[in-house]
C-alpha cells in the first residue's frame, strides 16, 4: 500500500511537472517576471533627497540677492526652478509640486543684510515630510554658509556623514535585499495560488479526492515542481544583486542560499493554502493579491523601518515571512553574520513551512467532507 | 443604449450574487487601510547615539545638548574610542556615532567651520536617510544659534544692542503639514493603490475568464457592438470603484480624523477619469491574455509597477531621471498626487487640471487598444 501510495505520488509530481512545462508563454512569465522586477524596481526604489527643487523670491535682486542664488544654484543636491520678483504668488509652485522649497527674500536684501537685519524665510512643502524636512535643511544650510562666508555669523558646523554597513550608500542597494524577499514571496506565492483552485473550476477535482494520494502528498505534489521553478528565480534575483547592483555577499552563500529555499518552500505553501481554501480560480487570486501584496510591502520593513511603527503594530509584522527573510538577507550580505546571530530567523522560517504546508493539507481534507 | 443597459445589468447581477467576491473586495481593503496606514512612516522616534567627543568644551557640550534635546537622539555610549564606538554600532547598542573633533570650539570662535562626523547604520536604508536629515536640521540650528550668540555687542546694560555686522536670520515654515507626519500622506497613497487592486484586478480577469468558461461566445453570437460591451463591462466596477473610494475616504476623515482642505468633489472627478483609465488598463491586459493565471501574473506586474514607480510610498522625486520620464506617464502617479493636492493642500481646480489631462489620454488610449484587441470573432 505504501509502495503504491508512493509510485502514485510520483506520477502526480510528473503529471504536475508536465502541466508546467507545457505552457510555455505562462513559463516564460515566471521566469522572467522576477528578473524584470528586480532590475526596474531596484534602480527606482529610493528615498534619498538629491535634487530638490528651489523657488527664489527676490524683490530686489541686487548684487548680494544674485549672489545667493548663485550659490544655492551651484549646490549639488538642489535645482533652482525659477527666480520670481516677488509680484506673483509662490504658494501655487509648493501646491502642485512644482518647487519642493522656497526661499523668499526681503525687498532690499543687500541693506538688510549688511546691517544684519535680513530675514529670510524658508518654506517647503509639508505634505511629504521626509523630503520637505531634508530640502528645507540644505537650503537652510547654503544659507548659512553664504552669509559666514560673506561675513555675516558666525561659521556652519559642517558634517561628514558616513554610511556605515553600506559605505557607498547607493540607495538603492540597501532597498534591494527587501525588494528581493517582496519578489520572490510574491511570484511563488502567486505560483501555486491557482494549482489546487483551478482542479475545482475545471472539475477535476472529484478525479484528485477518489485518487489513493493523501492530502499531505496532494499539496506536496503540487508544490515540489514549482518548488524547482522558484529556486531559480531566487538565484537569478540574487545574481542580479550581485552583477547589477553590486551588493556584497560579506557573509555566508551557501547560508544565504538555503535560507532563499526555505523562503520560497513558505510562500509556495502559502499560495496552497489560500488555493485550497478559495471557491474558485477568481476568489484564489484575489485572495493572494489583495491578501499578500500590500501587507508585504508595508509590514516587512522593505520600505518602512519597522522600529518607527507604533508599538502595538511592531508585533504584528512577525507574522509576515518576508520580515525574517529580509533580517537574514541583511544579515548575510550586509553585515555578513552567520547562523551564530540568525539561528532564531532561519528557525523561524522553518517552522512556517511546515505550518503552512501542514494547513494546507488539513483544509484540503476539510472539503473533502 | 438599451442593448447597453441589459448588459450593464447582467454584469451588475453577476457582481451582486458573489458574496464571497463582495466581502472580497471591500473587507480585506479597509482592514488594510487602517493597519497599513499607520505601518507606513519613515519616522524614526528614537536614535542610540554613540558619543566619541574628542573636544570636550562647552560649544562641544551644547552641540550634544540640542541633539538630546530634540528628543529624537539619546546618549547610549559615551567613549573617547572610534572602535568602541564602532563596536557598538555593530552591536546595535547605537545606530549611530556623532564624532567631535579636537579643537571644535576653538574654531568656531576663529571663524573656521569645523568638520563633526555623523557615522550611521545604514543596514536599514530609509531610516539612515531620516536619521541623517534629522541630524542635518539640528546642525544648522546649531549654528544658527551659534551665530547669533557669537555676535559682538556694544554698550552698557540694557542698552547694550548687536554690533552692527552683517547676517540673516532663517525662518522656516513648513506649509499644509507643519508636524511633519506621514499619515494623510501614506493612508490617501493607500487608499489610491487598494481602490487600483480591486478595479484592476475585477476587470483584468473579466474577459479571460469567460474565454475560459466559453461564456465569451454566446456574448460573441448577440448582436451587441464591440463599444457597447465594453461600456456595459465598465460601468459596474465604475461605481464599485467610486463606492470604494468612499468608504476609504470616510476612514480616513472619521478614524484618522484626518481634516480634507480642498473641495472633496473634485477627488471624485479626478478618481472618476482614473478609473477609466485603470479599468480600461485591466480590460486591455483581460484581452490579450489567453488564461486567468495569465491575466494574474500580468495584472502582478502592472499593479506592481503602478506602486514602484507612482510614487506612492518612495517620492518620484527622489527617483532617477529615466524612472521620472516613465512616472509622467502613469495614470496612478497623477490620481494620487490629485488626491494630496486636493486633501492635504487645499488645491483648486487649476492645480490639478494636468493631472486630469494626463489620466484622461491615458484611458482614451487604453480604451481604444482595448477595444481593437477585443475581436468578435473566435480565432
């Protein structure tokens, strides 16, 4: 009977590869889905505030007033837009999002400014606070600078900032371990959310229930060939992590790669979870997409910091697969630490496998009834 | 128009009697929007500073003291060592080091800028970034107190009065958010994206899935015209879409308490030519897809792409040039950026007119696309 239950398992694992590798168009999308993603995302994904975009309100543009601007318009990290004479609003510029910041001169400025009366006024726009913060600090700086310069003031105490873990701070390398774990749990997940909804629509499904198989091989079955198929699209992400964009490997690849395996077994199942829960094919995929998508991106510490949500939020995102992954990959590849210091992680991804998969067998076997 | 209108109907009916669809696309997206939301800021309340103060002065002293007073940073170490300070950043026991060199307070009063180094984790990427534009504002206060303090003076008493010398003062004012938080901004870029998934994803699937069950033919033998049936497909997931944004809207004045500044009316003509548009993006994918898991991973990657490259989450601001070129051309990067002009900013229409244009060419494209790659006829 085992030997039997065996062979079958074994010829549903083959009849599911088959199905695979028969659609080709699907297959080419699996495969190069991910490679698209991660090159597109990797280079656009960023919160650095390089080029802020400046109004000048200058009623009097005198030698000092063109001086300034000269200097804010020769300031790497700032685009002066528009040097307005003071006649028309500047408000507008904020409101459309035209200028990030601006500054606004007094009428007289090289006077005022001589006799150290002048009063300038930074404003920015606040609806985005990171980059209005930041911008109105650059040009409050460019400023101040100016004005030590031209002898006004005392100094500017400059800053030398250095990026520790990560000295280039090429933005976008340290989004690109998370932008990996968001890909990849998302593509598997999404993989195996059709597989068992699909036998429901097209009815084979009463064929799967008489067959000997068990509900733990059904599931397994569905997910081993596709387990394959995953694999690869998280050695290719992480190759083009590599080659792209340069992020180091300081720790250990072959940790790295099995902790990849274990992540894509979790998402994989959970895809056979929600497929054997759903109805049908429909209710599958927006169950994974609505479901998995957003939650992901925003509870996972991919983009947010998880340390700046609120305390009652912070346990909540241990629910997420991606959150340990993306601990492990930072981990290995940026602090290059090892098992010693992510035992917890890789355990804990571990144990949502088996859970998953253990699930999905078990509400498989509830329809049955 | 009464051929239109039956049709209209029966998608109507066919939407009403899937409840599980129902509770779909209205449950998980609220839940989200009031979760999410408030998961969603690059705020970061807290930095373990690691003091290395090799200058030791009172300049040196009032420097820490405005960084601890800004209550965003706390001294967790204090050393004369770069290692230890190193150490501790491997360690987490701080996720940043403030280095003041020898001889600090001596160049401020010589007039010479001295140099401090600010060494951060940046393991984390976004908040290193915060951390650094926190730090940034400190400092330029810093020295803006410095300035004024160091200023000579003349006279006896209370008529003592600044030298006359040169200088300015910096105000600052930050308009429509003066706290600097992020909710009205992330929950409006959420709601924009969940109202996006449930639109794109009912229309996406719509037609591949009659093709699947063979329900497109018996559509194909009526005598309804290719326009009719797309409007007819439309114009449910419309209203549902607009229902949609209603409900996420009313979160979003009565839980957050988030005030709207602008004329809410013109949210919903911004959000009723961006539908068209993001259905008829869905419509155009459902016809060129053969299967529904088809439809899904391509419906993935346009959603995905709309997210990442809106500027939903990260500003397109801050994005390379050839991502902003692409970012003008996506329908979403103008609804939400409508929204917050209007809800944050108080914008009028003038405001948001190019926004609108924008959307409005895109559905115009979409739509004919999708309505040439709809044939009648079964291949």
């Amino acid at each position: 009977m085992i030997a039997f239950r065996m062979s079958a398992f074994r010829s549903f694992v083959v009849k599911e590869t088959r199905h695979i590798l028969r659609d080709r168009q699907t297959l080419a999308v699996l495969l190069l889905m991910p490679v698209a993603m991660v090159l597109l995302f990797g280079f656009a994904i960023r919160t650095d505030v390089e080029d802020v975009r400046v109004v000048i309100v200058d009623p009097s543009r005198d030698a000092r007033s063109t001086d300034l601007t000269r200097a804010l318009a020769s300031t790497h990290a700032l685009r002066l837009i528009a040097v307005y004479s003071g006649l028309q609003p500047v408000e507008p510029t904020l409101r459309t999002g035209e200028a990030n910041v601006a500054l606004l001169l007094p009428t007289d400025f090289a006077r005022r400014f001589e006799r150290g009366t002048a009063e300038v006024l930074v404003m920015s726009d606040g609806a985005n606070a990171n980059y209005a913060a930041t911008g109105e600090a650059y040009v409050r700086t460019v400023v101040q600078q100016w004005a030590a310069e031209n002898g006004g003031g005392a100094p500017v105490v400059r800053v030398a900032t250095r990026m520790r873990f990560n000295p280039t701070l090429a933005s976008q390398n340290l989004f690109v371990p998370g932008l990996l774990a968001f890909v990849l749990t998302l593509v598997s997940a999404l993989m195996t959310a059709i597989s068992i909804a699909k036998e429901k629509d097209t009815g084979t499904m009463e064929v799967l229930l008489v067959s000997p198989l068990r509900p733990i091989q059904i599931v397994v079955g569905k997910v081993a060939p596709y387990l394959v198929l995953a694999f690869v699209n998280a050695l290719t992400a992480l190759g083009l992590a590599f080659v792209v964009f340069g992020v180091p490997v300081r720790g250990s690849l072959a940790l790295l790669l099995a902790a990849a395996l274990v992540y894509v077994l979790v998402s994989l199942a959970l895809g056979v979870l929600i497929s054997s829960r759903a109805p049908n094919q429909r209710t599958a995929m927006m169950g994974a997409l609505l479901g998995l998508m957003l939650p992901t991106l925003a509870l996972s510490g991919f983009i947010f910091p998880i340390a700046s949500m609120p305390g009652w939020l912070q346990p909540v995102t241990n629910i997420v697969p991606a959150t340990w992954f993306i601990l492990i990959a930072r981990g290995v590849m940026l602090k290059g630490v090892g098992l010693a210091v992510l035992w917890k992680q890789c355990l804990v991804l571990c144990a949502m496998a088996a859970i998953l998969l253990a699930a999905g067998a078990r509400s498989f076997n509830d329809r049955i009834e | 128009m009464r051929t239109i209108l039956f049709i209209i109907r029966k998608e109507t009916l066919q939407v009403l009697r899937d409840r599980i669809m129902l509770i779909q696309i209205f449950l998980p997206p609220v839940l989200q929007l009031l979760i999410l939301a408030q998961a969603m800021t690059f705020e970061v309340k807290h930095t373990d500073l690691a003091l290395v103060d090799l200058d030791g002065t009172p300049a040196a002293e009032r420097l820490v003291e405005r960084f601890t007073a800004s209550g965003r940073f706390d001294v967790s170490v204090r050393t004369a060592s770069g290692d230890v300070a190193d150490e501790a950043l491997l360690t987490r026991e701080a996720n940043a080091v403030l280095r003041i060199p020898a001889g600090f307070e001596r160049d401020l009063r010589r007039g010479r800028s001295p140099e401090v180094q600010l060494i951060l984790n940046a393991e984390d990427g976004a908040a290193a970034g915060v951390v650094q534009s926190y730090a940034g504002q400190i400092l330029a206060a810093f020295s803006q107190a410095e300035a004024t303090a160091t200023r000579p003076r003349v006279g006896l008493g209370a008529t003592r009065v600044a030298a006359v010398r040169p200088g300015v003062r910096i105000q600052t004012r930050k308009l429509y958010n003066p706290e600097g938080k992020y909710l009205a901004y992330m929950a409006i870029g959420l709601l924009a994206s969940l109202v996006t998934i449930v639109g794109i994803l009912l229309t996406s699937q719509n037609i591949a899935r009659e093709k699947e069950i063979g329900a497109l033919e018996q559509l194909n033998v009526t005598p309804i015209t290719k326009s009719q049936f797309i409007v007819g497909k439309l114009a449910p997931f419309w209203v549902l879409g607009l229902i949609e944004l209603t409900v996420g809207l009313l979160v979003i004045r009565l839980v957050f308490g988030i005030p709207f500044v602008g004329f809410v009316p013109l949210v919903y003509l911004g959000a009723g030519v961006y539908l068209f548009a993001a259905l008829g993006l869905g419509l155009l994918v459902s016809t060129v897809v053969q299967t529904q898991q088809q439809a899904q991973f391509v419906t993935f990657f346009v959603l995905v792409t709309f997210f990442f490259l809106g500027g939903i989450f990260t500003p397109v601001d801050s994005m390379p040039g050839w991502a902003q070129t692409v970012a003008a051309f996506n329908p979403i990067r103008h609804f939400v950026s409508l929204l917050r002009t209007v809800l944050i900013k108080g914008g009028g229409l003038g405001d948001i007119a190019g926004g609108l244009g924008a959307m409005a060419a895109f559905a115009a494209v979409v739509l004919t696309l999708a309505l040439l790659r709809y044939r009648k006829t079964a291949a």
